[in-house]
C-alpha cells in the first residue's frame, strides 16, 4: 500500500523564486564585474594600454647624431668622421661563434687582430649586444657578405659613422680619443641624466678635448618611429625626428708649431706648453712620447693595449697636465719677484759667492765650483746663482714663500679645459703635516727652505703650472685661465660661441718689481745660462733655464756617464718674447736631459724662432744630442 506524497505548490514557488533572484543576482553581478573591468581598462587605464599597443604596433628606433668636427686654429682638421660599413655580430643569437667566424673568413678578411679586439669587447658587454668583428668593409666585401647573409644568423651589416685622427701621433694627448661606452660610462652618464641621449651611440670621448667636450661635440639623438607588422618587420616610418650634429670646435692650438715641436723632441721624454699670454690661449701642448689615437675608434686589441700600458715610457701619460717635477732654478723668477714683493734685505745687497752656503751645519752646493764672487740680485737671476737664493729662502721663510707661491697657481690646478690635470706639490708646513703620518716627519726643518729656493726640496709642479706662471709674469701680472678650445661652431646655423679670455685676476705686483725681474731674465739669454743657445735672435726674449735633481747623490760629483740614463736630471727652460709685450710664453722639460741650457732650452729657441719669425727648423737632433757635460757638482741649478 503506497503512501500519498503531499505536495506544496506554494512552498516549491517561492523556493523556485529564491533561486531565480539568487541566479539573477549572481548574473547582474558578474556583468557588473565585466563591467567594471572594462570601464577600468577603456576608461581609467585607457592612455596607458593605448600607448602600450602603440608600442607593440611601432618602434622607436633612435638615430645617432653627427660627432662634431675639431680643427685648429687655422683650420686644419684634428679630428672628423666618415662613413663605413661594419660586420657586426650578436653573440646570444650565433650557435657557435668559432665556427661563424671561421666561415666568414672566407667571405671578408678577419685578422687576428679582429679577432683579439672582438674577444677584447665581448668580455666587456653583454652577449645581446651586438659586437664588431670587422670594420670599414670594402664595396666587394660588401656585396660578398650581402648575397650570402641568409646563411649567418646573428651576423649583421652596419652602417656606422667612424672617427678619425688624420694627423696620427701629432697631438694625440691633447685631442684624446673616442672609445668603446662602457658599464662606468653608463652609470655617468645616467647620473647625469644625459643617459637617453645616448641611445644608439656606441662611443664616447674617452681623453683630451674628446673628453671635457663631450656634451657639446656628441649633439642630439634623434629618433624614427617605425610602424612594424607581427613579424617584427619595418612597414613604413610615421614620423622622424632628425638628430643634430655635435658643435665643430675650433682650438687655439697651432697644429703646425705642434708637429715640429713634436719632431724636436724625436725620442726624447718630456712636455711643453707654450701660451698666448694676453689670452690664455694654447698655442701647443706636448707630451712625448705620444700615441695613434686612431688605434682606439674600432676598439683597441689586447695586444696593442698592453704595448701602450705597460711601456716603461708611459706613452698615455699627458705630461703636459699630469706630469709633476720640481722646476729647478726656474723657479727663481718667481722667487725673485716674491723677494722684491716682500722688499727684503738681500734685494738691495751684494753678496759674496764663494759656491756654497752653509746653513745649520750643512753645506748646500752651489751649481757652478768656486762660486761667481761678487753677487747682487739682478745677477743673481741671469748667471743663475744657486747660493743667493738659498740665503733668499732662508730670509723670506716657508710660509711667506707658500703663500706668494699660491696666488701663481703653484699647488692647484690652473683650471685649463682638459681632463685629469694635476695640482702638483707646492711645501709648507700645513702640507707636510697633512702629507706625512708619521710625527716626526710632519714637522717643517728650517734646512728644508734652503732648497725650496732652487726649485728643489718637496716642490713639484706641472708643465701647465710652469707655463701658466710664466704667461702672467709676461703679461705683467695679469692672469688668464689657460684654454684649448677657442670657439664652438653649431654646424647647422653656422652660429659661433667664443670661448672668451677670462682674466682669472690680477697680481697686486709693483711695476717697477715687474720689470726689474724680467730684466734679469732677459740678461739670461745675454750673458747668463741662455747665452749660447739664443745668440742671433731676432727680438728680445726673457727666459730661465732649470736643470732638475731626479735623485739625491749626498753630496758626490755628478757623472752624467755614470749615472742610468733615467737617474739623469731633468733639462727645464720658461721664456716669453718679445719680453715689452709678449705674445707667447712657454715651458719646456725634457726628462733627464741634463742641463736647461742643453736640452730643453734649444727646443724653446726653435719655438720662437718659428712662432715670431716663421722659420722652420733643421731636422730634430737625435736622442743623444742633449747628452750633459761629464762632472758638475751636486745641486744644479741651471
């Protein structure tokens, strides 16, 4: 006997309804969500994704500007591009390299020395990075690489803009050169939020002018916006913003007095820097030896790299700004003016010169044996006489010598628009406590200022520092800051920015102090130590000539031929003409050439014959020709 069921038609409606609402609900809420989804992406977040498919559809592709032209003053170039294919690999889309590059030897030359460069450059980047494995490529190895690039993935062909240094060697520290950018170069350049002008530029200016110029000889990238397909490839540009080219620079430079000063040195160590007193121009800057500029554009290989590195000479050493050597007696000069500044005693008396001075139980040497006898001041500046200005030292003080000896630059850098200059060393009480750790070396000895006079002792300065004294003692006290660049050109307007002269300040000196030294200067190059080398000139010059300890002997005569050639003193000369009214002022140093007289003063005559008279000197003299005389004392000061 079945059971009857009892069915509740209201109760089965209203659970029906529950659900209903609940499935509606649940379906007003999902389209809700859509909604609200959609609302934020083709609303709130629409500029955003739009410019994310903008992306996806094109490609920002940034086009590298022009480097800007360097010339010198009368407009040769020193430093300009060219354009040149390049065969460029990418590491992490090549199977196997060696085997690559093995077969494409068959199609363009690749010479061990790509080889070593590549690998040089692949150590240095990121595999993703595209590398060159050779540069410059001819029209045939061109075309070769063309009808069969199908068979190279990884491999492609680039047309670049390359530098080059026309002159090689000639200036190579002063124009510098361009490099490789480099993961320090990266980080520069973000810090200085200049990265994204980078975009698309391998190189950067690496020394000299290349270098402190960077921004303004680099220019402005400029960009394609390409529309691209889903394969990647280009399909039409939509709009181009053209690059522009870095500034040309025009320097103060002389690259015609540079060569031949370069060919005077030959193989000879050392520096110059001649300057236009009356602006602070530089008309050359030399440091020997030098190096091909040129080596580094494509990337330097290793071994070339360790030639330059590694040589005894230090041919990547700006002498010029970085080289620091105490300036013997011409020094003296400076004392000199220093001394009639200070209206001390001894300018006013005549001493006797018996070759020696003793101070503090010890004897200090004069240059010349038995002394000159009789000495007044304005002797004392041409014949060089090392005994009066150890007495001079000695009256004037350390700190009195410091303090006058720093208004000249002496001790800091001169500011010059080069990189990496150097400060030198001016003494003092206050440096040497700073310099030493140990107390008893920290403190000053009264002995110490005695050699402090002759340019000896603690003082170290650059050829730039030298040359920079010497322009404002020609210009009568008047300073200028020393610069290279003389104008900027925009290669497009044509709209040139001068560089002008900055008088830095001038010396509170007394004209008839002023005149009175470059009297005794210009008695050097009658009748003192410049004698010889400047008898004929034509005009009336100033000058000193310096003669620089590299090592101590205690007190032993000096043997030139018994000394290794590198232990040989240092050969210095400063000079200006024409001494009334200046319009060039130099230093030279030719390391261990002995005498000021016969090594680097020749040189100097040479400059100025050139540079007042146009005269161009013989062949240069070969390396041993400032070989010094066999025996002279101890201290020299000329």
């Amino acid at each position: 006997m079945s059971k009857n069921v009892v069915i509740n038609p209201k109760g089965e409606r209203f659970a029906f309804q529950i659900r209903l609402i609940v499935a509606v609900l649940f379906i007003l809420l999902m389209f809700g969500v859509l909604f609200a989804r959609f609302f934020w992406l083709q609303v709130v977040e629409h500029d955003r994704y739009l410019t994310l498919a903008e992306q996806n559809r094109i490609s920002l592709v940034p086009i590298p500007p022009s480097r800007g032209i360097i010339r010198d003053r009368n407009g040769v170039i020193l430093a300009h591009n060219f354009s040149a294919y390049t065969l460029e690999i990418t590491p992490s889309k090549v199977a196997n390299l060696d085997e690559t590059i093995a077969s494409l030897k068959g199609i363009v030359d690749i010479t061990p020395r790509d080889r070593r460069r590549f690998k040089k450059l692949q150590d240095e980047t990121k595999d993703f990075e595209t590398l060159p494995i050779r540069t410059r490529l001819s029209d045939e190895e061109v075309a070769r690489f063309a009808s069969q690039s199908y068979l190279f993935p990884g491999v492609e062909l680039k047309a670049r803009l390359f530098r080059q240094y026309p002159l090689g060697e000639v200036g190579s520290h002063l124009i510098g050169y361009i490099g490789r950018i480099n993961d320090r170069d990266i980080k520069d350049l973000k810090d200085d939020e200049v990265y994204a002008n980078y975009r698309g530029t391998d190189y950067i200016g690496k020394l000299g002018i290349e270098s402190s110029y960077e921004k303004q000889l680099h220019g402005q990238t400029g960009f394609e916006q390409v529309e691209i397909d889903s394969g990647g490839r280009a399909v039409r540009t939509l709009k181009r913003t053209a690059p522009q080219s870095g500034k040309d620079l025009t320097l103060s430079i002389d690259i015609k007095l540079q060569e031949m000063i370069e060919k005077q040195f030959g193989e000879r160590r050392g520096s110059l820097v001649a300057i236009d007193p009356q602006t602070g121009g530089i008309l050359a800057l030399v440091s020997k030896p030098g190096f091909d500029p040129n080596l580094f554009v494509d990337g330097i290989d290793p071994v070339s790299w360790n030639e330059l590195n590694t040589s005894i000479d230090k041919p990547l050493l700006n002498r010029a700004i970085r080289g620091e050597y105490p300036p013997g007696s011409t020094y003296k000069p400076f004392m000199a003016m220093a001394a009639l500044e200070q209206n001390l005693p001894l300018v006013h008396q005549t001493i006797s010169d018996p070759g020696y001075f003793i101070y503090g139980g010890h004897r200090f040497n004069d240059s010349k044996k038995g002394g000159y006898g009789s000495m007044s001041f304005d002797r004392s500046i041409a014949l060089s006489s090392d005994t009066y200005f150890y007495q001079l030292a000695v009256q004037m003080g350390i700190d009195n010598i410091a303090k006058f000896m720093g208004t000249l630059d002496f001790g800091r850098p001169t500011g010059v628009d080069l990189p990496g200059e150097r400060p030198g060393i001016l003494p003092s009480p206050e440096w040497k406590k700073s310099r030493f750790k140990n107390p008893a070396q920290q403190k000053w000895y009264s002995g110490e200022t005695v050699s402090i006079g002759i340019g000896q002792g603690y003082n170290a300065f650059t050829p730039m520092q030298m040359a920079h004294a010497t322009a404002t003692l020609a210009n009568r006290g008047l300073a200028f800051r020393p610069h290279v660049v003389a104008t900027l050109t925009d290669p497009r307007s044509g709209a040139k920015t001068l560089v002008e002269p900055k008088p830095l300040k001038t010396m509170d000196w007394k004209p008839a102090n002023i005149e009175r030294v470059i009297r005794g200067m210009e008695g050097v190059m009658t009748i003192g130590t410049g004698a010889n080398v400047f008898r004929g000139a034509q005009y009336v010059s100033a000058g000193k000539t310096g003669t620089a300890q590299v090592y101590s002997l205690k007190g032993a005569k000096y043997n030139a031929h018994s000394v290794k050639e590198r232990l040989r003193d240092h050969s210095w000369f400063i000079a200006f003409a024409p001494s009334d009214k200046p319009t060039i002022a130099l230093a030279v140093i030719v390391e261990n050439g002995g005498f000021g007289a016969q090594a680097a003063a020749p040189i100097a005559r040479k400059v100025l014959d050139y540079y007042l008279t146009g005269k161009m000197p013989e062949d240069p003299p070969s390396k041993t020709a400032s070989a010094v005389p066999a025996i002279v004392e101890e201290v020299t000061g000329d």
